[in-house]
C-alpha cells in the first residue's frame, strides 16, 4: 500500500530545482507552468535566494509546480494520497480532483491572497518539538496563539502575533522545545480569513472532478469521495489547522507500507519515520532518488 504525500511550504531550498532541469520532460513542465503561475519557476528554484523564495506568493507556486513535475517523471501511481497545507493541491491533481494548471492558477491566487492577508499584521509561527500534547496545546491557548500545525510524532506549530509568540517562547511548555520558522506569517489561523475569502471567489469557476485516487484531507484525515467537498475544504484549510497527525493516523488504518514524498521532500518523512512506524519511506531530493522510489514499491 503505497501513499505519495506533497510537501508544504518551507520545504524549498535555494537551489533544489537544479539538478532535475537535466531532465527534458522535467524542464518542459516547469517552463510551461511558468506561465500560468506568471513567474520564472526556473529562476527561483535555480538561482534565487532563500529570502527570494521564501515570498509566499512564490513559494507556494514553486512547490505545487515542483511536486507536480516530480511526480510526472516518477511514473507510479500510488493507493493513496495527501498533501501537506498548500500541498494539498498538487494532491488534488495528483488524485485528478483538478488539472495541474487548474491546481497552479488556484495556488498561484493561494499565494498572492495569503501574502496579502500576512502584511495586514505582523504575525508568525513557532515549531514545538516533544512535549506533552495536552499541555502543550493548554499553553498555546493560553497564550492566544493556534496550533495551527498539529503534525503528530511529537510536532506541533503555532502562529499568531509576534507580540504573542514571544510571550509564548518565555513560558514555554514542560519538556518542549520551541523553534521559531522563517515564514511570512500565521498562515491556517484566523489570520489569513481574508485569504480565504479571495480563494472561495477563484474557486467558485472551477468544475473539480471526484478523486480517481482515495485523497486526504488536512481538516481531519478523512478519504473524501467528492470533488466539489475536497475544494471547499481545501479553500476554509487557509484558515484552519492541518491536522497531519490525523492524516497519518487515515494511512496506518489504510495499511500503508511504503511513502514517497515528492520534491522537495524530507520533512513528511521524517514525521512518518517517528510516526508511521515500519512503513519505508523515500523523499525525492534529487533525480537520484526516483529510483530508490520505485525500488521501494518491490
């Protein structure tokens, strides 16, 4: 039982583009959806720094797209899939619920009302490692922030206010360990509701099909059977927590043996090595890693 997972956003790295240009069909896609998000993924996945990419408005449609191209050259279809915050829409793709240029226009929008939403006040997020869940999310609250990523194997972020998470970084909880992300801001918290608003606008155009593959969604690990369902979620998810505890939780019941996380992968596996006990994982960094992928399937 093979699920394919998507990563989100902070995956990308200066430079991770680079050795997957060698690939002809790689290359095409990215030059081709170059359009459509109206930027140079080439570009930003080659030569920009890591400020450059870390723009929400670049950085969602730079991982989307590269998702999308890695799976493309990898060539195996999975049992199962699910995506991380924004990708959840290469999932969406993946599993044939959207095109991918219907999945890029929408998170190329995604990207630009998120970015939007974060400038309004200056918010942010912070990682926290170990820990007692209960507690945990007790202090968070108490704090006035949102777990806003509750990643199992441990894992858990908050976002809000600057103000809020300092307070929060000198009370921290029993036993965790508090790392502060370089995002742009509280992005799946309150917020970002004016981001969401601008998506349901974009989204109400499309005509999103029933999934070909069982799809998970972030609001609680659920397989969601219709199209139009899994777009909606996808659109009030801007807002709202990812659940990827719940998601893992979803792919054990489903007997999952092997993941492969695409490009650029390592953070989704690293949680199913710590989560997903004896399931094999494999993330693609580089195009040396496809055949590892497809070794893990025999």
């Amino acid at each position: 039982m093979l699920v394919i997972v998507a990563p989100g956003q902070g995956a990308q790295t200066p430079g991770f583009l680079s050795p997957w240009l060698e690939i002809p069909e790689f290359r095409d896609r990215m030059a081709a959806w170059s359009e459509i998000v109206e930027l140079d993924l080439v570009a930003y996945g080659t030569t920009a720094g890591a400020e450059e990419i870390r723009d929400t408005a670049v950085a969602q449609p730079l991982l989307v797209a590269a998702a999308l191209a890695s799976y493309d050259v990898l060539g195996v279809r999975p049992d199962l899939v699910a995506g991380h915050s924004v990708g959840e829409l290469a999932a969406a793709a993946i599993a044939g619920v959207l095109t991918p240029e219907e999945a890029l226009t929408l998170v190329r929008e995604r990207g630009r009302a998120m970015a939007e939403a974060a400038a309004i006040t200056e918010t942010g997020m912070v990682a926290v490692l170990g820990g007692v869940e209960d507690d945990v999310l007790a202090s968070i609250e108490k704090h006035g922030l949102t777990p806003a990523n509750i990643n199992g194997a441990g894992q858990i972020v908050a976002g809000g206010t600057m103000e809020r998470l300092e307070a929060f970084r000198a009370e921290p909880p029993d036993k965790a360990r508090l790392i502060p992300l370089s995002v742009a801001g509280a992005f799946h918290t309150v917020h970002m509701a004016p981001a969401v608003d601008r998506l349901r606008e974009e989204a109400a155009s499309l005509m999103p099909r029933d999934p070909k593959i069982p799809l998970l969604s972030n609001a609680d690990g659920a397989v969601v059977a219709g199209g139009g369902e899994f777009v909606a979620r996808l659109v009030d998810q801007v807002a709202n927590p990812v659940r990827w505890d719940s998601c893992m939780a979803t792919m054990a019941e489903h007997g999952v043996t092997a993941m492969i996380e695409l490009l650029p992968g390592g953070t989704l596996t690293g949680l199913a090595k710590r989560g997903l006990t004896g399931v094999k994982t494999v993330a693609l960094k580089t195009p040396d890693h496809l055949d590892n992928a497809r070794e893990v399937l025999k």
